[in-house]
C-alpha cells in the first residue's frame, strides 16, 4: 500500500500523528511529511488540527471510507497471493465469543469433512473487533451480535439471539418458566465483564426501568463463559446469558426474564466486493444452514432470512 495512506489510516484511528508515528515506527517529522503529501495531491485538508488531536475534514472522511477499502482489498490479495503460490485453499473467519464457543464448532467440523483441503484460519473477538476485522480485510467474513450499521459491508441476519437468567437445575427458581426484574435484584449475579455484547445488552435493558448493575447483587464479573457455567452449575451464582449457551445443558436451567427486552441480532458479515471465492461460499452456505436450526428453534421468534 501507499506509505501515505497508511500514516493517513494511522492518524485517523489514533486521533493524533504522534500516535500514528509511534505505530507505524516512524518519526513525528516523517509522518507529519507523508500526510503534508497527501494534502498537497488533493489539493485540501484532510485533518483539523486541534489541542487535543487531529480530526478529520468532510474530505478526509471521504478518503477514510475508500483507504478502508483499499487496505482490505491488499490484504485480501497479500494474503490469497501468497495461499496461491503455496498450493493452499485457506478462509479466515471472526466469529464473538459466544458463536465461537456455541455456535461455530458442529458447522465447521461438517464443512471440514466434505472439504478436507480447505483450512479454516477462526479468531475469537467482541462484535467490535470482529467487524473491525472484516472491514479492513483481515479475515473473509466474521459472525457479530447486535447492531451493525456499516454501510461499507454486506449484513446477512442468522438468528435473533433471546438472553435470560441462567440458574443450577437445583437452584429454587429452577421450577418457573420465567422470572422479573425483582427476581434479578434478589438473588447474586456472575456477569459477563464491562464491554462485552452480553453485558451490553444487559445494561441497556436495565437502563430501560431506570436501572443499573450498581443495583444489583453483581459477585463476580468474568470474561470466561466457561468459568460463569461452572460457578452457575455448582450454585455459586446466577448469571445472564444467551439461550444458545443453556439450550444443552441439563443441569443449567434457562428463564425468560419477563420485562426485560434482551434480543439481539446475530450477523454475518462481508464485504461486499469479497464474493466469489467457492471455498468462502460454501463454509457460508454451511454457517447458513446451521443458523436455521436455530431459527426453527421454539424459543426463537424470527423473521426469515434475509441479507
């Protein structure tokens, strides 16, 4: 790629020169050239400068959309190119936590057995680093929770993903169908850690009833799903978490909380100029499929399909 437009990329994201300098390895006086560069072939700023940073003009956030772009595109062909050469069918996918643990894996291992010479490259993220991840081309496609409004990538909905009270089979509100919000506040909460989709969720929901997790009898907040399903199993707590998580689980009891709104969307996520590759559309094909069970599932009320 054009060395400007990669200081150009840098300064934007970190908001100031000497960040992207400091990223990128160069020196302030080096970076601050190449982006002068760039500004005098177009002719017009591309960056207000301020006390605190740099931000960009209408113009610069014209040439920030297309830089995206192109930055995925060349690495999309950096890493094919090489693939090629070496005689490899790879596809790179970003997938949440939650998919990755309870979703991906039955699906994967069925594409794998009909295409043995395809190999799967899978990294775990939050939502936000996975879309971040597609849309500068560092994997083929990822999987993310909740609103996606990027109008650089092509959104295919998979399910609508319902989150509830998870508690022991043994626990004494194990013999309900549903729960509320005082039932929430009465009883100790393992909760997924701040900045996560699941906790996300949460805290909008509860903000609806003028609420907060300070409200709450929060004892452990973990980044682990594993690690909350172990504690919840042996009674140490209950926590809120996907269905999708439960659903298989015979010693772990799920429960609708009544009036609370905890639906989200989970999206699979392109670019739309990354079409074509059979290897990549037949893996999608198969997450697709998958997804249907899902949607068929009784505690799902979907819409159909549709990108």
């Amino acid at each position: 790629m054009d060395n400007r437009l990669l200081v150009f990329l840098a300064t934007a994201r970190e908001g100031h020169i000497t960040g992207a300098a400091r990223l990128l390895n160069l020196s302030v006086s080096a970076a601050s050239h190449q982006i002068a560069q760039l500004e005098l072939e177009f002719s017009t700023p591309l960056f207000v400068r301020g006390n605190r940073g740099m931000r960009l003009t209408p113009a610069g956030e014209t040439l920030f959309a297309y830089a995206n772009q192109i930055e995925a595109l060349w690495q999309t062909a950096y890493r094919e190119v090489r693939q090629t050469a070496e005689g490899e069918q790879w596809v790179h996918v970003a997938a949440s936590h939650t998919v990755t643990e309870f979703f991906v894996p039955e699906p994967l291992g069925q594409f794998r057995r009909t295409h043995p010479a395809v190999h799967i490259h899978l990294t775990m993220a939050n939502s936000t680093e996975v879309i971040s991840q597609v849309e500068t081309g560092r994997v083929d496609f990822g999987i993310a929770e909740g609103r996606v409004g990027h109008r650089n990538l092509k959104v295919t909905n998979l399910w609508q993903d319902q989150l509830g009270l998870i508690v022991a089979s043994h626990h004494p509100l194990a013999t309900r169908t549903a729960v509320t919000v005082k039932d929430l506040e009465s009883v100790d909460l393992i909760l997924r850690e701040e900045g996560s989709g699941t906790r996300s969720i949460l805290d909008q929901a509860l903000a609806h009833h003028g609420l907060g997790v300070s409200n709450l009898r929060v004892t452990a907040e973990l980044s682990s799903i594993r690690a909350i399903l172990d504690l919840v199993r042996n009674n140490i707590g209950c926590s809120v978490m996907s269905w999708m998580i439960a659903r298989n689980m015979p010693d772990i009891t799920f429960l609708p909380i009544e009036d609370l709104q905890l639906t989200r969307r989970i999206h699979l996520i392109r670019r739309p100029t990354n079409e074509g590759r059979s290897a990549m559309e037949h893996l999608i094909d198969q997450l697709v499929r998958a997804a249907r069970e899902f949607n068929l599932s009784p505690r799902q009320d979907l819409d159909p399909i549709n990108e």
